[in-house]
C-alpha cells in the first residue's frame, strides 16, 4: 500500500495516477525489480476512490503476477468475464484503534492478475453482503497488519488460490454439496478458501473454514501432490479436526 502521488511510476504503466477520493489516503502499488535489485522494470498504481490494501503477491510459472487484496471502491477495475464484476461491500467499517483504514461502503476481496511486462490481464471483486477479506475479530487481532492477512497461490496448472476472511455468511460456496463446510458457522468471522480458474471468470470450489467462535485464514500452501494446507487463527473450542 502508498499512501503517496508521487511514488514512481514506469512508461506503459497501468496506472501513473494516485486514486483519489473523499478520505482515500492508500492505494496499491505494484513494483517489478531486475534479479539484482539495480532496475526498476515496471511499476504501477492500481485502485479507486475507496481504500485498498494488498494482502499478498504471486508469480505464477509464465511470469504472469497475482494480487490479492482488499477494496472499499465501487470503481475498483475489474475485467471482461470477471466472476464478480460489480463492487458488493458491506456495513460502514469507521477507522477505530485497531484498524487503519476506514471503508465507509465496507468491503470486497479483490483478485488481479499482471503479466509480466505489467499489462493488466484479468480483475475480479469477491465477496457477500457483508465485509470480506479484513481479519478485525476481537483478539485475532494482536499486531499491526494483522488485519492484512491472508494470501493467494497458484498451482501447476495456473488455477488461482485463495485463503483469507469474511463476515459475510452469504459468501460464495461453490460446489456446496462436497465442500468440507458449506455455511457460515458463526462468531464474528469465518476463514474462507476459493479456488479460482486462471482467468478468474470461475470459482472452481470455495469454503468456510471455521466454529461458532471467531476464524481468519492467513496462509495456504499447496503440497506436490495437489493437497492444501492452511494456517490462521481460531477461538472456537469445536474447529473442525481429525483425531
């Protein structure tokens, strides 16, 4: 995240413009750099006139970078065939003490993927009713940026994971029947996981993760055999688990 207009920008970027809007004080920027660190090959703004955070960052195996995030713009770019095109959000999320950032029409993920030179090639919102993808529950919370949890990895075949936050109990649970857990299961928050196509204009499966306390998904993993691991936080005393 800047908080800046005047962080460098490369020619032929995406954006060379800070998005600015009643109370936007952040943006994501995104910046490639040669192997030894000497040039700055390609750097670019990216948001709208809300809030954004950057969550977490990828290349996958033809170079192509994926971000993942959180956005309180309705204007945030999204892309032709995006899976979720238009800006949900959720209740107003005011700036407090444990929060740095204030997101009056709450909150969306948001997915974004670059190539390697930098042009944009797919952009998708993601979320329910409520705000998604912020890990604010009471005493998940410790440092500073542990509200900024959460990322995104990809596999062999270019499919794009997620794992991170919501309190919307109407995020989107694909493939339902066979998910480990298909509804919200109460607390604050649950942890999520999606699994997207590689040109994020399909949920391939996504869960909850969670018990009926609170929940936040911040790492994931996938193993050489295709399994996934995940690691956050819970308070729930019945988290799901095998003995």
């Amino acid at each position: 995240a800047v908080f800046a207009a005047n962080y460098p920008t490369t020619i032929g970027a995406y954006s060379s413009n800070f998005n600015t809007g009643a109370g936007n004080y952040m943006d994501v920027a995104i910046s490639k750099f040669s192997p030894d660190g000497t040039q700055l090959l390609y750097s670019t703004y990216i948001g709208g006139s809300g809030q954004e955070t950057p969550h977490s960052l990828i290349a996958d195996d033809q170079d192509n970078f994926i971000v993942f995030g959180v956005t309180g713009s309705a204007e945030y770019p999204t892309t032709a065939g995006a899976y979720q095109s238009a800006f949900i959000g959720g209740p107003s999320l005011p700036m407090n003490t444990f929060f740095t950032s204030s997101h009056p029409n709450g909150t969306d993920l948001f997915i974004t993927k670059f190539s390697s030179t930098g042009a944009l090639l797919q952009s998708t919102f993601l979320g329910g009713t409520s705000n998604d993808g912020l890990n604010y529950a009471d005493q998940l919370f410790y440092n500073y940026g542990d509200a900024f949890r959460g990322e995104v990895n990809t596999d062999a075949l270019g499919n794009i994971y997620v794992a991170s936050v919501t309190r919307s109990a109407d995020f989107p649970v694909v493939g339902a029947a066979n998910a480990p857990q298909n509804t919200f299961a109460g607390g604050e928050c649950d942890g999520i996981i999606c699994k997207l196509n590689s040109n994020l204009s399909n949920i391939i499966w996504s869960t909850f993760v969670g018990g009926s306390a609170n929940e936040a998904c911040y790492s994931l993993e996938i193993t050489s055999a295709g399994e996934i691991l995940i690691a956050g936080g819970t308070q729930s005393a019945d988290f799901p688990y095998i003995t």
